[in-house]
C-alpha cells in the first residue's frame, strides 16, 4: 500500500517519518486559499482535505495524508507570516496570552476518509523586545505558523503548552496511526510509547 503525505514540510515529514513506514512525500497542488466565514477548526480542515484531495488523480490507490496548521487568537486565524514584519506583528499579539493551536489531517482512499482536528493550547512568554528581535534575526519565525516553532529556536519564547506536542509542530501522530489502521495501513510502531518517552526535539521540556 502506498501512502503519500501531501506536504512539503520537513516538520510533518519527521514526524510521519516515526512510524517506520515508507512513504512518499509530494507537495500538494493548488494555493491555500483562506475564507473569513469558516472557524480557525473549518479552516484547518478544508486545507487538509484540498491538500489530500489534490493528490487523488496522481495517486488513486494511494492513502494520501493532508494536514493543516493554524494559530487561533480569540477565535481570529492566524497563519504563517508573509515576511519579518509580519512576525514580528504576530508574535506582538501572541506575546503573554494563551492561544490555540489547531491542527487538522484529513486522509483519504478511493471513497474511504478520515479526519480529525486536535486543538492545544500553549502560553507565550512575556518575552522582551530583545527576546522577540533575536528570535527574529535567526530566519526561524518564516515558515511557521503563529511565526515561531516549538520544536526549534521559539521554544524559547513558550512558556508552557497543553495538548499534542507532535501537533503544535504540525502533524498529530497519534491520530494518523489510528487513521492509517482504519484504512487498512498497518502501523506496528508503538506510538503509545513515543508519546511516554518524548523523545522529540524539546518535547521533554515541556512538562
């Protein structure tokens, strides 16, 4: 059975990559396109779904894995930001408060689908302007969504997350194993183990 994680992001990649499944990993077709009408859970699902979606004629027999990350603030999307400015006007909203995260997987083959939205919640810092500039001077805020990485250098701006770490870095684990099982993929990794051990980038700071 093929699998095709519809992404190109290295995050989702090493995450899927703990299964010890072989997989293809083919960027998604078409531009993420946001509407204001749908709630941050809405948002992130529709990305998914057309992601996964987009790949049903290049791989019809595959089980193709979409998946979508977004900030919510107050109910307001927020995603990745367009260039430093950018981050830096996000990070200024995020700083000192709780926001959600929220990541959705939609996964799909021939008829069959599956999908799911987990929402965690993670504290930022009241970091100082300082903080927030030399963050910023590292390149790593760009591609993030909410302009900075749990796993990577923003760890330093958090001060504490509850929820799924694998999906505030981007791709939910365990709830892809159960999608794989129900599809038909057989995942023989113990992924309860995985979520014991925390033995991913910063996952062990985090209590």
């Amino acid at each position: 059975m093929t699998l095709v994680l519809a992404s190109t992001s290295p995050r989702r990649y090493q995450i899927l990559s703990l299964l010890n499944l072989p997989f293809l990993m083919v960027a998604p077709e078409g531009s993420e396109v946001a509407a204001d009408g749908r709630s941050p859970a809405e948002e992130a699902l529709f990305q998914a779904r057309c992601k996964a979606a987009s790949l049903a004629a290049k791989f019809p027999e595959a089980v193709r894995i979409g998946s979508d990350t977004l900030i919510s603030l107050d109910g307001a999307k927020i995603g990745k930001p367009r260039d430093v400015s950018g981050a830096r006007d996000i990070l200024r909203r995020l700083r000192g408060r709780v926001h959600e995260v929220v990541t959705a997987v939609a996964m799909g083959q021939g008829k069959r689908a599956f999908e799911i939205v987990e929402t965690a919640r993670v504290r930022m810092r009241e970091f100082s302007d300082q903080d927030m500039e030399d963050y910023l001077a590292t390149g790593d805020s760009l591609d993030k969504a909410g302009a900075y990485s749990v796993q990577g250098l923003g760890r330093s701006l958090i001060a504490g997350l509850d929820g799924d770490y694998l999906a505030v870095m981007g791709l939910p684990l365990r709830a892809v194993s159960t999608g794989l099982r129900e599809l038909g993929c057989p995942v023989t990794v113990d992924v309860d183990r995985i979520y014991r051990e925390r033995n991913v980038l910063n996952w062990r700071t985090f209590p």
